[in-house]
C-alpha cells in the first residue's frame, strides 16, 4: 500500500496538477493582498544594477515570484527531490525559470547536483537573468549557507536580500516552519541592504558577509511582519 501511495504521488499527472494548483493559488493570493514595499522606490534601486542574486529564507518563499515585472527575466534555484518537481512545475507556470539542484555546500553537494547548478546559476547571471533561492542551507532553518556568498564572489553580481509577509497565513510544524500564505489580506515586501563580495573575497571575508546576509534577511523578515501588522512575528518563532 505505501509502495502503491509513493508512486502515485510521484507520478508526473499528479505532481503536474499540484503545480498549477498551487501556481494560481498563489497568484489569487498576490491578487487579493495589498501589498506595500519598502523602500517604496525598491525597483528603481535594482533595476540599473540587474541581474541580481534574489536572498530570502527557505519556508518564506512561495510568493516570491510575484516580484518580478514582465521584463525582468529571472531563474529560481529548486531541489532535485520529488517535492521539488511539484515547485519547479509551479514556478514555470509563474514564468519563472529553474535550476535543479541544491544550493547545499556541504558534504551532499556533489551527490545533490551542486556543482552543475552552480554553473548553471553562474551561467544564468551572465546571461543576465536575476537568480533567486533560499539563503538557508536544508534543516538549518535561518542560518545562512555560504553558497549564496561564493555564487556572488565568482559571479561579480550583488546581494539583494529581502522578505515576503502577509497579514493572514498558516504555519506548518516543519523544519522551516513553512508559511502557507492566504487571501485577502495585506502583504509587504521588504529589501535590505544591497551585499557585494569582493572577486579576491578570503574565507574570513566570506564569514563575515554570511553573517550579514543572515542579519539582514532576519531584520527585514521582521520588518515584513510589522508592516502587515503582525509585529513580534517573524515566520519562524
């Protein structure tokens, strides 16, 4: 019977109709929320430096891809698990395109597609689509990886870390704490401050830009929370 389960759940008519689902769940979700940003002239910011690497926390994701403008062309990070195939599915509906692997630099690397996904990203910037994924590594919830500050030092392309939040949402009791956000409601967008890392970046270097990164990404996740009117959130507590 869970043999019968797994590969129903893994079959591609499945995982295709949860894609679509969730896809325009979430578009009905951005549609009827309200959303602020801040600063109010963000794109007028990052427009003139695109591309950019997109920063934001793994659970904190799913109504990131509504940042982008019909002319902005952009790559979203996303695992090779079989949950991952459900959000690649859901991302290219949002006209958002993939790269399949993990932005894991740890001993899994290798075995999880990381180097040919960060050649891919390195690729994708040059060909100057903004990549975006998760600063977090897997099961280390809001702690930031190095990955994103080694992907920035060998692409030469900046840091834009920032947070989604909406006033009406559900949390999952997960690793990540996953929010499921809802309609009909408000929502805000937040941008921290603009990170670079030096092409000749040295470990001690790269620690302490991790750090910044992780303080960054935390701040403006509250900010995002105090902006919706939900103050002492901060989607993980």
């Amino acid at each position: 019977m869970k043999k019968l389960t797994r590969n129903v759940l893994r079959s591609a008519w499945l995982q295709r109709a949860a894609g679509v689902a969730a896809a325009e769940y979430l578009r009905l979700v951005w549609l009827t929320n309200r959303f602020s940003f801040e600063p109010p002239d963000v794109y007028d910011i990052v427009e003139p430096e695109m591309p950019f690497i997109l920063a934001f926390w793994h659970g904190q994701h799913f109504m990131t891809p509504f940042i982008r403008k019909a002319h902005h062309r952009g790559k979203v990070l996303i695992s090779r698990h079989r949950d991952g195939e459900i959000n690649a599915i859901a991302a290219e509906r949002l006209k958002i395109g993939t790269v399949r692997g993990s932005g894991d630099h740890g001993s899994a690397f290798h075995r999880k597609g990381g180097v040919g996904a960060f050649k891919e990203m390195l690729r994708a910037l040059d060909e100057n689509y903004n990549m975006a994924l998760t600063a977090d590594v897997p099961k280390r919830s809001r702690v930031a990886g190095l990955g994103i500050i080694m992907l920035a030092r060998e692409s030469g392309r900046p840091i834009m870390p920032f947070a989604m939040a909406t006033s009406r949402f559900v949390r999952l009791k997960n690793w990540d704490r996953t929010t499921i956000n809802l309609p009909f409601g408000r929502g805000a967008l937040v941008g921290g401050d603009i990170i670079r890392v030096p092409p000749d970046a040295n470990g001690a270097t790269m620690e302490v830009l991790r750090a910044q990164l992780e303080a960054t990404l935390n701040d403006a996740t509250r900010r995002a929370y105090a902006a919706v009117g939900r103050p002492g959130e901060d989607g993980h507590d």
